[in-house]
C-alpha cells in the first residue's frame, strides 16, 4: 500500500469526547504519513471541531430537533444516523477508499450505505461498548460491530471480549491510544494564569482534577465521597470536574450526584464543575492539578491518563483492565472503583512529595512510550486488509 488513501473517518459529535480526540489525532497522524483524510461528525452546533487540525474536518449538517428526540437518545441516534445517511447519499461526499467508523452512530451509518451497495466496506474502532436499558438500542449497537467488514479496538480488554462475544476472526486489530508530549508537557506559559484566574484557584489548593463530567461510568459519585473524606483533613483540596459533552442521557445520576454534594457538608467552593473547557487551557488545566482522580468503572482505555502523565501529574486509576495494560505497579496511585475509602486513601497516598516526584518520573516514560506516530501506523495493515475484497 504506497499510494495515499483517501480516508474518512467518522465519529459521533465534534465534541472533545475521547473518541473524538481520537478520530482527530490519528486523522493527523495519517496526514503526516502522506494519506488525504478528512474527519466527520454531525454537527449540532454549528460551531466545528473543538480544535484544529493538519488534517480535513467535515461538519455534517444535522437536521433540526423535535423536543421527543430531545429527551429520548434512541431517537437522536437514529435522527444522527439519518444525518450521515442525508449527507454521503451524495456522490460527490463519498470519494474515499477506506471509511472507517469510531462510533455506533457512524457504524450504523455505514452499514446501511454498504447495505444500499454505495460504499464497498468499512472499519469500525470499538473503544468501549455501553449498556442500555432500550433493546432497540443495543440492536443498533450490535449491529454498528457486526456489520463493519474490521474491527480496531484501543484495548486488549474490549479486543477479547469483541472476539468472544462476536466471535470475530480474524481477531481485532489492537492499534492502541497515544498522547501529544509537545502540547501536553509540564512546561507553563501564559494559559496557566488564565486558566487559575478562571478557576479562582489559590496558591496552596490541592487540586484533584476528574475529567469527563458526571457520568455512572466515570464514578464521579464515589469521586465526591471519596473526596468529602479527604477533605475533612485537608481543607485545602479542591474537587474540579471538568468536561462533560457527552450526547448520552446522564440525568438520574447527575440528581444522584446533586444529592450527594448537598449532604456531604463540604464548603461551596470545594467543587467545581467547569463544563468543556477550551482546548488551548486543557494543558495547564492538568499543570494545575495535583492528581489526575480516574477511577472508573469502565473505560475503553482512558486517554486523559496519558494526557495527565505527559504533563507532570500522579494519576490515581482503578485497579482494573485496561489501566492494568499499560501501566505497571509503580506508575500510578490505584485503587478499588467501588470503595469510597479505597479512593480518598489514593488521594491521601498521592499528596506525599516522595511519592509525587516518582509518579511523574514514571508516568513521563509511559507517555513517552504513546506516540499518535505510532497510532497512525498501527492502522495501515487494517486499511489494507479492508482493501483486499476490492483487489481480489
């Protein structure tokens, strides 16, 4: 495969979701090796791509709202993949050689092209596979997997369990995540004032930093129990939940959530929930922490825990696949996801300046070790083999 390809690449928002970050990042790591490649998402904003990019970004128009897609997310699934569908049944947006999904909305897109015999097949990157309570949407799930001709995954966790629970041969094709070490290093520079100015963080906060909003599946409730306790000893920390443009329902745990911070007797200006922040503040915003808090319940790999390493900061994660992948005893503070007092003692043991100076020693050399390079390599032998049917 010498020629460049003309790659698309499709994903579920432009949102920064770690999915999307993904998409983009490999896009420009495909970019770099000489390939054409242009990202797509629906774009509900208007606004684009949270950041920009070397490689080509497509905003697909998305078609007006009623309220009952609003509230219910089966609807606005099928509403977005109505909206990919609308716009590559045009000839003239279908001028690639590999479509490769990085959702189940793209995936399901795809699928129904291929079916309509107006694309000959197509990759799909698996990060996580979710739960829901609506059997229509889990169909849409499956079907996103099992119709896409290869399957990537970021993990050997979700490779294996693709392979089981689909039976899937050849197995998927691990292709891994990576990390920016130039955009995300310890280094300061004038966003760190801006983004503790916008913060109204004071010199001395202990600042544990949970990225990815509230959600069940990120633990943000167990973070704040956790981190009540810590506080009770340490009236210095601060709690900042960042992010949180996810397209799924989050609710009832948010109310769950809203309810525990109301009873949990801490002062108001302990947490603070910033929402998506802009990209250029996203590295100091790591800068300002004084732990990464990531103890998940289910990750597809967990990117932010790169992100975090490469900048300097001790990474406290849960003691389960895939944190346990690519990261050693060592290289982070770990901890059990469902034990509150597991999780604020991972906090207290990541305050200690011995126990700091070696995590960040350690956590380099894994960041260092996560090239978006290599990323973008890793997809090569994938997009040749989704190529072979059409040689053949």
């Amino acid at each position: 495969m010498t020629s460049a390809l003309r790659v698309a690449i499709l994903a579920h928002s432009t949102n920064p979701r770690g999915g999307v970050v993904h998409a983009l990042e490999v896009g420009d790591a495909l970019t770099r090796l000489g390939h054409e490649v242009a990202v797509h998402a629906p774009d509900a904003s208007g606004a684009g791509f949270f950041r920009k990019t070397l490689c080509r970004t497509i905003s697909v128009p998305v078609a007006p709202s009623n309220k009952a897609e609003k509230r219910n997310i089966t609807a606005m699934v099928e509403a977005r993949i109505g909206d990919y569908l609308r716009h590559f049944e045009r000839a003239n947006d279908r001028h690639f050689d590999i479509w490769h999904a990085q959702d189940g909305i793209s995936a399901n897109a795809l699928a129904t092209l291929k079916h309509r015999g107006l694309i000959e097949g197509f990759a799909r990157t698996v990060h996580h596979v979710e739960s829901f309570a609506d059997p229509r949407l889990m169909a849409l799930q499956a079907r996103g997997i099992t119709a896409a001709d290869t399957l990537l995954t970021v993990s050997r966790l979700w490779r294996d369990w693709l392979a089981g629970k689909f039976n899937r041969h050849p197995i998927p094709a691990l292709i891994g995540n990576g990390v920016d070490i130039d955009r995300f290093s310890p280094a300061a520079d004038a966003t760190d004032d801006t983004l503790r100015a916008k913060l109204r963080l004071q010199h001395g906060d202990l600042v544990f930093l949970s990225v990815g909003g509230v959600e069940a599946r990120k633990n943000t409730v167990r973070i704040l129990e956790a981190f009540a306790r810590l506080h009770a000893h340490e009236p210095r920390a601060r709690l900042v939940i960042a992010g949180g443009a996810s397209i799924l329902d989050h609710d009832a745990y948010r109310a769950q959530f809203t309810r525990t911070l109301a009873h949990s007797g801490l002062p108001v200006h302990a947490v603070t929930e910033t929402g998506p922040l802009p990209q250029k503040l996203m590295p100091a915003l790591y800068r300002a922490a004084h732990a990464l808090i990531f103890p998940s319940v289910s990750e597809g790999f967990g990117l932010v825990v790169l992100e975090a390493m490469a900048s300097g900061v001790p990474v406290i994660v849960s003691r389960i696949a895939p944190f346990t992948e690519y990261l050693g005893d060592d290289d982070a503070v770990w901890c059990d996801p469902l034990d509150a007092a597991s999780i604020s003692a991972a906090m207290s043991a990541s305050i200690h300046p011995a126990q700091r100076t070696m995590l960040a020693a350690r956590g380099f050399a894994v960041a260092a070790r996560h090239s978006w390079q290599t990323v973008g390599h890793a997809h090569l032998a994938p997009y040749h083999a989704l190529q072979q049917p059409a040689h053949a």
